[in-house]
C-alpha cells in the first residue's frame, strides 16, 4: 500500500495501491501521516520523494471506499487527509512529488502540497470535483499559493484538464521531464537539496511557510463544510451512489 | 562607486565598482541611499534606472569588507543594506533595473527590490545563501511579491542557478532584451514613464505598495534574525572562515 525505500539520505516514498489507482483510502492516509512523521524525524534522512506506482501518481480520494461511508465519516475522512497534505508542509524537510501518468482530484492537490513539483510533460493534471459534484475538500491554499486565487478558482472550476507542460506554464509544476523521466529527476533534485546546509534548507521552509500555508487550516475547514454541503445535493448524491455500489 | 548622469527626464545611476564586482559595501550603499533622495526631490527627474559597468550587475554582499566585520556587525551591515533597498519602493518615482551579465545573492535582492527590471537570456540569477549555510538576511517579501511565496522559496534553496530566460519566463523580469541593449532598454522603458503624467505614475506606484511593500520591513527583520542563528552553524561557520571572517 505505501512502500518506502532509501537512498543515501534521499527517503522515497511510494503509493502502491496501482489496483486502485493509488487512490486514497483511511489505511493509506494513516500509512502517509506516520512514515512523515517518522522520516522527518530521522537525522539520516534529509529529503523525501513522494511517487506513485505505475500506472500514475495517484487518483484522489478512493471513490469506491467514501461511497460507501455515511456522509459524516466521509467528510471526517477527509479532513484526515488535508491535514496528511497540510502536514507535508510543516515537516522540517523538503518533499518533492515526483508525478507520472496523472495526478487528478485530491492526488493533484496532494502533488502540489509538496514542496517541489516534478512532472513528465505528458501526465495528465486535472480537478474533476465540481463536474462530479463537489468543491474539493481541502489543500486548496497550496493550490492559491502556486497559482494565485483567481486562477486557482478556475482550475476547480475543472473546465479544462492539463498536461504537464500546461502545468507547468501555470506554476503548478517547478520541473518537467520526458515522459518515464520524473523519478530520476526528482530523486537527482532531492540529491541537490540533500547536500545543501540542512539548517539553511530547514530555515528557508519555515521562513516561506507561513505565505505558503497561512490560512490553509481554516480554508481546509470551510473547503470541508461547503463539500458537506454539496454532498446532500443529487448530483454528488448519484455520483457517491454509483462508485458505493461497484 | 556610482555615477549619475541623465537623459531627458530619465536619471540613470551607474554603478561602478568592477574590481569587486560592484558588490554591495557600506560605502556604495550610502552613495545609493543619498542618490535615491537627491533624485526622488529633483524636478527634473520623472523615472530612474539603476545600471551597472562590466562584468555584471551585482554580485551581492562585499566579502572583502565582511571579512572585518564579527557577525553581529554583519547582520546589522545586512539590516542597513535592506533598509536602503526597501526604500525604494517606497519613492515616488518608479526604478527600472537594468541586470546585465550576473545579479548574485544581494545582486538578486536590489533588482527585484527596483520597480521594472529588464535582464538578458544568458544573464546569470543566483542566490547562493543556502549553500553557503543561511537563510538570505533581506528581500525575500519582494521576490515572493514577484514570483509568489513557492517560486520564492524553490529560488532561495537555490539547487540550480537560472538564466535570464528563466528568471524571466518565473516573472522575476519584467522584459528579456538582447544582452547588448540591457541600459538602453531600461532607458527608453525609463523614458516612457518619464512621458507619463507624473502624478498618476506615483498614485500608481503608492496604491500598489501595500500589496508589494507592505510586509517587507517585517519580513526582512524577521529573516534577518533567522541568518544570525543560521549563521552560528557549523557548515556556515566554514563558509564564513573561507570568506576571511574570524569566527
């Protein structure tokens, strides 16, 4: 479900869940939440990769597992994982998502709650909450920080979905590579970040964190409330229904 | 140290200081601060660019002059230099930069604290504080303001030095320009706010300070007292024997 491996002082971390697309269930959150907290406070280790297994990076939140949850543990479930994504950002070490395949709903909100965003060209982006129903539940100020309110909205909006080069253009993604390429590029850029004073990288997160993360416990309540909201709506209603029952 | 001359309504600062790669000294720095003010109160000065001589914009602080200095001395050196630079979003008058060939460390931080900053493709934008042990001491609210907060910190780490294509293409320019046209460049963009009504030009820059300026006294202060502790660690400790300070 979620592998971690070493290199030199480089954890890497993967989702492995590639039957499910590396969607997020409560086993994988939890799974999340302890091995950062475990690795951030490993002297030997100074940087982390975030991946996914073939076939992409990860898929959301599992829609077949929140179906079939009454809404209130739904809505529980996911605040657990905003603040899994919001505690990417407090860790005293850089995280850096290295991003193949896709990175759609909550796993593209969770890519760009890394520090460092590393893309193949060709991975597909996309936000598909509102079409489905809902307003995304949390990790919106990670997403405000990146690309600025107004562009943000439009992104939920969800009109469009995105490669990784339109990602890039918009700020979403710090590094595109080929296609198959994004591992070794983020495993190379934590390398670099690695191998730089430990105190100056860990002061330069926490200077930048509180632009970077300022509101983002309040937005993730309200983001949280007004997906509770539209979850008693009939098309969130029919969406939950149909991926409860498969 | 820093010359003055002027075209039109366009007063452009030099500054001239090769042999140390016009690095940012007490001296230069007082030079700096008392322009800005002759020309922020001259009539005949609607726009200012601030350029520099061969071999490349800036390349930050002077590490020959910190070499002297303890670093409590330092940082209170680092405060002054921010304080200038500060202000100058805070004039009336709008400063076009105008970064030839390199803008390094406090190189960065005086460009982006300018209004309007013209670079060419090949020019070399790099903050090599992290590497060398500390958070940068000043500037950081301007280059967040440009850039935004992620962009400002995946520069400030600093594990890869960017061209000016890049720095223009993350807004950290405002115009790309052949490398031979930088100052002229800056000039005529000079020339054309000079040829704006003064007073919506300043009523423009005074509505917007707030929002780009408006943090940046907190923010220097703030980052200022986080180069001091990171400067009592052991890796920036060697960087600063290297640079001929006994600490």
């Amino acid at each position: 479900m979620l592998d971690v491996g070493r290199r030199d002082r480089i954890a890497i971390v993967s989702l492995n869940r590639p039957e499910r697309r590396n969607a997020m269930d409560r086993d994988l959150v939890a799974a999340l939440v302890q091995a950062l907290r475990r690795l951030d406070a490993d002297p030997g280790v100074a940087a982390i990769v975030l991946r996914g297994e073939a076939p992409g990076f990860c898929a959301g939140s599992d829609l077949k597992f929140i179906g079939r949850l009454a809404l209130e543990e739904i809505c529980r479930f996911e605040a657990e994982t905003g603040d899994m994504a919001r505690l990417l950002g407090f860790l005293g070490k850089p995280v850096i998502a290295s991003v193949e395949g896709f990175a759609l709903g909550g796993g593209f909100i969770l890519a760009i709650s890394c520090d460092l965003v590393v893309s193949s060209h060709s991975a597909r982006w996309h936000l598909p909450e509102v079409p489905i129903g809902w307003l995304t539940p949390w990790g919106l100020q990670a997403l405000v920080a990146r690309v600025g309110a107004v562009a943000a909205r439009k992104l939920c909006f969800a009109s469009e979905a995105l490669d990784g080069r339109d990602a890039g253009r918009l700020g979403l993604v710090d590094h595109l590579t080929e296609p198959g390429g994004a591992d070794d590029a983020a495993i190379a850029l934590a390398g670099r970040l690695a191998a730089l004073p430990v105190a100056a990288v860990s002061a330069t997160k926490r200077f930048f964190m509180p632009d970077v993360l300022n509101r983002s416990e309040v937005f993730d309540a309200q983001a949280n409330e007004a997906f509770a909201g539209n979850c008693r709506h009939p098309a969130a209603r029919a969406t939950l229904e149909r991926f409860g029952r498969r | 140290m820093l010359s003055r001359r002027q075209q039109g309504a366009v007063a452009i600062l030099t500054i001239d200081r090769p042999n140390r790669r016009n690095a940012l000294g007490t001296e230069l720095m007082q030079a700096l601060g008392a322009a800005f003010d002759v020309l922020e109160h001259d009539d005949g000065v609607a726009a200012i660019v601030v350029s520099a001589s061969a071999p490349g914009f800036c390349a930050g602080s002077d590490l020959k002059e910190l070499a002297a200095m303890d670093i409590a001395q330092m940082c209170r050196h680092e405060a002054e230099t921010a304080r200038i630079v500060r202000a100058i979003g805070f004039l009336e008058k709008p400063v076009v930069a105008a970064v030839s060939g390199f803008a390094l460390g406090g190189g960065v931080g005086f460009a982006v604290g300018c209004d309007l900053v013209v670079t060419h493709a090949e020019c070399r934008w790099h903050m090599p504080e992290v590497p060398n042990g500390w958070l940068p001491p000043w500037a950081l609210a301007s280059l967040s303001a440009r850039v935004g907060p992620v962009a400002a910190r995946r520069l400030v780490w600093a594990s890869e030095p960017i061209t000016g294509t890049e720095a223009h293409q993350l807004k950290l320019a405002d115009y790309l320009v052949p490398h031979g046209d930088v100052e002229s460049e800056a000039i005529a963009l000079g020339e054309r706010l000079a040829a704006l009504p003064r007073v919506a030009v300043a009523s423009t820059k005074r509505f917007f300070a707030p929002l780009i300026n408006g943090g940046a006294e907190a923010s220097d202060m703030l980052a200022n007292r986080i180069f001091a502790e990171n400067c009592q660690d052991a890796t920036a400790k060697a960087t600063l024997r290297k640079f001929g300070m006994r600490v």
